[in-house]
C-alpha cells in the first residue's frame, strides 16, 4: 500500500513539472518612465538587449516587459538609465539622435559577470558614466558607416569608465569626447585600444588608469593620444589582438 501511495505521488509530482513554465535563459528586462527618465532593468539573468531610435528589443532569449521587443516609451525628456544587475550581460545603445535622442545623460551599470557594452553612433549631450563589474569585460564604441563616411560617436560632457577586477577591454573607434574624461580599469590585465580616428578635445583633462600591475604583459594601450594623463599602463603594442587578456 505504502509503495502505491508513493507511486501516486511522483505521477502527481511529474505531472505539475511538466506543465509549469521553464524559466527563460535570458530574463526578464523592465522598462519604464520616471520622472522623464528612462528606466532599464536587468532581472540576474544573462540579459540580452538592444535600445534602438524606435525599438528595445531583447535578443537571446531575453524578453522586454514580457514582449520581444516594445517601442521607446513616451515622456523620455532626462536621462537614460540602465542597471543590468548580474549575469553575462549585452547591451547596444544606437542612437544617433535622427529620431530618438539621449536627452541628457548616459548612465550603464552592467553589474557582475562577463559583459557587452555596446555604443554605436551615439550622441550623448550631458554626461556618460559606463560601469562594469567583476568579470571580464568588454566596452566597444564606434560610429557608424552610412555609406560614404562614419557617422561618429559623440560625448558632449564628461566621459567616465569604470570596471572592476577581471581582464577588461575598452576599443573605441571614431569617437569624439568633447569634456573630461576618466577611464579607471580596476585590477586584472586590462587594455585601451584606440584610433587616430578618435578625438579628444580637451587631452589634458583625459585620464587612463589601468589599475594595479596584474603580471605579465601587464596593461596596454593602443595608440594613445598625445597629451593623455596615462598612468599603471606598462606596455603600448600596436594592436588590440593581447589586450585585455586576449594572448
């Protein structure tokens, strides 16, 4: 009799396993508006997304407010503000501002684990402050070829990188920063990886901090402007190939 009833039970307990939902690989993304500012939340999950002029739309699995994608929410007029909490995390920004612009600042905090930040032909008036946490970690800008010239990234105030231990990776391409900038890499073996299509307006005032010697090759940086305050960088090669770990 006892063997029947615990017969019954697995059936049971099988049967409501079978119809709950699987949790999705990539999370669950929350997007909203408060007061003006536009909101973006990460669940812990390896989150996967991309903020277009007319769109955010989850990739891999993710989802944004239960939907695949959403339209950008109406009432946007401050900042954009994205916190993807933990989790190998992606994120692209492309908004060069023919549409939808970034009305005033330009805030990401990936959190823990290995992650993609993603800035395309993005114009940023106010400020910008990308922050990535422990893991290794790659911030990539560029601009964008819209067939006969690069459409440049563009950051009006100040310019502020910061990552955590791991070995991370800042390339950036046809780019200008206008302002201060502040580039903090933390401890691991972390790499700078730059072009003369790049510009910084104000170099005095540009920061590179590789953070604290991590052994061998230590950190790199590829072509750096003249004029830059470089500092804990040991070796400058000519490429980005080794840097950030990537030997």
């Amino acid at each position: 009799m006892n063997k029947l009833l615990s017969f019954i039970v697995v059936l049971v307990l099988a049967g409501s396993l079978a119809f709950a939902p699987l949790p999705r690989a990539g999370g669950d993304v929350q997007v909203s508006v408060s007061g003006g500012n536009l909101i973006i939340r990460g669940d812990g999950q390896d989150n996967n997304i991309i903020i277009t002029e007319s769109l955010i739309a989850g990739r891999a699995g993710t989802t944004i407010n239960g939907e695949r994608r959403i339209f950008v929410p109406d009432g946007v007029t401050g900042d954009i503000d994205i916190k993807m909490k933990s989790g190998n995390d992606f994120v692209r920004v492309e908004l060069p501002g023919t549409n939808f612009a970034i009305p005033q600042d330009l805030e990401i905090d990936m959190g823990t684990g290995n992650d993609l930040i993603e800035l395309l032909q993005v114009k940023v008036p106010v400020e910008t402050r990308l922050e990535a946490g422990n893991g290794d970690d790659l911030i990539f800008i560029d601009g964008v070829f819209d067939g006969g010239s690069f459409v440049q990234s563009e950051f009006t105030g100040r310019f502020e990188v910061t990552t955590g231990s791991g070995e991370d990776l800042l390339e950036f391409h046809h780019a200008i920063f206008h302002g201060e900038v502040d580039v903090n890499l933390g401890s691991g073996i972390d790499g700078a990886c730059s072009t003369q299509d790049s510009e910084f307006l104000m170099p005095d005032q540009a920061h590179f901090n590789g953070g604290p010697p991590s052994g061998f090759p230590g950190d790199g940086f590829v072509a750096p402007t003249i004029g830059l305050d470089i500092t804990n960088i040991e070796f400058f090669p000519d490429d980005c190939t080794f840097l950030g770990g990537r030997f």
